[in-house]
C-alpha cells in the first residue's frame, strides 16, 4: 500500500528522471476526487490516447469529452517525449477492471487474464496517456517510448516498485486495446533497466 506522491513529488521525480515535463496552469488541483478516493495507489497504468497533435492531444487529456469528464489522466506523453501533467489526483483513465489483476500488481506478478470488470482503477493507478492514434499503423517513436519507460521507472521508483507495477489498459479492464503498437512486456523490460 502506497500514499500518493504530492503533486510536487510526483512532478520531481519525473524531471529527475531526464524527462521534459510540461505543467498546465491548476494541473496540481485538477482531479475527480469529489467521486471518489485517490489511493492507496499500487501501480502506473499506460494508454494511448486515439488522437493526433499535440495541442488538441493534451487539450482532450485535460479537459475530457462530452461522456467523460477530465482529467483523463495524470499525464500525456507526446511524439516528441514531452511529458505534461493535465491533472493530479482521482482521473478518469482506469474504470473499472479485474480484482485480480489488481492483487498481481500489488503482489508484483505475472498478470493474470483479466476477465472481470469489479474494480476500481481510478483510485488506485497513476495514468500516463500517449499521443497515438492506437491504429496499429501509427508510429511510436523512440523518443516517446524512451520517455514513457522513463516516466514509468521515475513513479516505480519513488514508491520502491518493481516494473511489475506497471500495466496497460489493456491487462485491466476486458474489451480494452491500449495501448495498442508495442507489448507491455517490452515496456516493462524498459522500465526494468531504468530501476537498475
């Protein structure tokens, strides 16, 4: 069980990482906590976002859509690497997913098939979203994906994870894609070298 970083915390550990990191205006105070907790946090889950552009990437991210309301992550990782931090707090990214794939990240598992949807990952997951189209034709390039393995590393580290912390949308909630272009697996050895 882990207390959430501070918006202040969260934020240093991502600059210590190397990583360019962005701030919108009120990202520290921007949150759903009035539906709910945030924490005990237990792991860092990645998206992608299904937008192209940075701009209107991070605008969606921050502001939300007409059927959900943001901040639909913590932060976006754009093409070029950047991180920016839209919202801190309870986000709307997780919904609802497997008791079981909750209780392998927090005993940092293999992760089993998720075949239930009677969680709640809000309250729970760090969410990075990634500008792609999740096409599987839309390019993920190295400086994204360096970037996202960072950010990833920089949150595990802080609270003394493993890369078994980290999990996509995908291994969460049944019916989900995201992120759809590389395996989590990959990501996680990334991650893994990172925390060496």
């Amino acid at each position: 069980m882990s207390v959430p970083l501070s918006a202040t915390r969260f934020r240093g550990a991502l600059m210590s990482a190397g990583l360019r990191v962005v701030s919108l205006d009120g990202w520290e105070t921007h949150n759903r906590n009035a539906q709910g907790p945030w924490g005990p946090v237990h792991g860092v889950m990645v998206h992608h976002t299904g937008t192209s552009g940075t701009k209107h990437t991070v605008q969606v991210c921050h502001e939300g859509r007409p059927d959900l309301p943001g901040p639909l992550c913590h932060g976006v990782l754009t093409k070029d690497g950047t991180v920016h931090l839209v919202g801190y707090g309870r986000a709307n990214h997780a919904g609802l997913g497997d008791g079981d794939v909750l209780r392998a990240v927090i005993a940092e598992k293999r992760l089993p098939p998720d075949n239930e949807a009677n969680t709640d990952g809000n309250r729970v997951f760090y969410g990075f979203e990634c500008e792609n189209l999740g096409d599987g034709h839309d390019p993920w390039p190295e400086a994204q994906l360096d970037a996202l393995a960072r950010a990833a590393a920089a949150v595990c580290r802080a609270h003394h994870w493993t890369e078994r912390s980290v999990l996509g949308h995908l291994e969460w909630q049944p019916g989900k894609v995201d992120p759809r272009g590389f395996p989590m697996d990959r990501l996680r050895g990334r991650v893994a070298e990172h925390l060496k």
